[in-house]
C-alpha cells in the first residue's frame, strides 16, 4: 500500500518518521534548472535539511529567493537577517529564483515521495505557486482535486465543477517567459509537469486540496 504525504506544513515530521527503507540520497539538478536571470523551480525530494542556506548551497539567496504565501497571496523573500520569516524549503513548494550565472543544486534527501500520493493544499480562492513532488515528469491530466465531499479528476474539476482555471502558468527559464499549461483540450503549451519545477494555478474555491498519486 502507498503512503502518502498530506499538505504543506507535515512534510517537516515526515523527514523526522521516515521509514528506514527511505532512500538517502544526493539530490542534484539538470541543467537548466538554475539560469543567469529568473528561475521558477521546485524539489523533487524531501530535503533532510530543509533550511534555504543548506539546500542551495553556494547560490547567493538572500533576497534572491522567494515563496508564495498562500494566505496572504503575496511572495516572501528570503533575509538572511530574518530567516524564519520565509521558513524551510518544502517538496510540495514552488519558489522563484534569481541568479546572475547557472548553477547546480545538490542537496541530501529522501527519494521515497516517488511512491508515495501527495496532498497539496490549495486554501483560498487565488494563487497557489506549487511544485512537481516527483522526480519525473507528471502529466496534468492525472492529477485530481478534493473539495472534503468528493474527488474529482482534473477534467471534471475544471470544466464540470469549476473548481479551478482552465491553464495555469510555469516559467520557460530558456526563454525568460511565462508559458501555460493545462489540459490537452485546452490548448496549453504544456499539458505535463516537468520535474524541478514549480506552477501556479489559480482556485475559484476555497479548501481544496490537489492530489498527486505516484506512478506505480
């Protein structure tokens, strides 16, 4: 049986119970995930050390990299002098990053998430900036949303329920521009999530929760 990891904030006691047949492992990223200019990225798993600083290593971050907050619909960036204001680096996150040369992440983690079904709440109508938790590509179609009564598959919760916006945006680092994706019949330039990466999506509903099941 899969588990699964539920919402934002538990994904901290997840890296503190983690079962021993977790995987430890260094987790770095393909080129092109960090640019000279802005970068709209993701972890594709779950950092043992999640504080920014130990994560992106020799990467200048101090207000270079910034998160959304949900609640508040407006980013946070990352201050050195003031570090718990923007808190640790979570799978299910999306974070902008501006650098001035390419880099590498390299980071310890657990690579289990990969088998696992992840929750991501989405609490208020707006904007969510969230990330691919997987290491593979995801295709948009497969994911599927809860309201607390009923589940529904992307297509239903886009075109019968209304739940979300048809496309939502991820940033083409290659080309220093938003692009969409979505489903296929909605004309997106993408219909798939790629991994290291992170999306916005925008609810029309409040406590909504987005689901992940992992590939078998």
């Amino acid at each position: 049986m899969k588990r699964t990891l539920i919402g934002f904030t538990l994904l901290a006691a997840v890296v503190l119970t983690a079962p021993a047949s977790a995987g430890v492992v260094t987790i770095t990223s393909p080129p092109g995930t960090v640019v000279s200019g802005w970068s709209l990225l993701a972890l594709p798993g779950i950092p043992l050390y999640p504080d920014p600083p130990t994560i992106m290593g020799s990467i200048p971050i101090d207000t270079k990299l910034y998160r959304w907050d949900a609640p508040t619909q407006s980013l946070v960036a990352y201050d050195e002098w003031m570090p718990d204001a923007f808190g640790n680096m979570l799978l299910t996150d999306g974070y902008w990053l501006q650098a001035t040369a390419a880099d590498t992440i390299s980071y310890t983690g657990l690579d289990d998430n990969d088998t696992m079904d992840v929750w991501i709440s989405l609490p208020k109508i707006g904007w969510t900036l969230f990330g691919n938790p997987f290491s593979y590509s995801f295709p948009w179609a497969s994911a599927k949303v809860m309201d607390g009564n009923i589940t529904a598959d992307m297509a239903d919760a886009v075109h019968t329920h209304g739940w979300l916006q048809p496309l939502g945006y991820w940033w083409d680092s290659s080309t220093q521009s938003l692009m969409t994706y979505g489903l296929p019949d909605d004309w997106p330039d993408t219909d798939t999530l790629p991994a290291w990466h992170g999306f916005w999506l925008q609810s029309n509903t409040e406590k909504l929760a987005l689901v992940f099941e992992s590939v078998p």
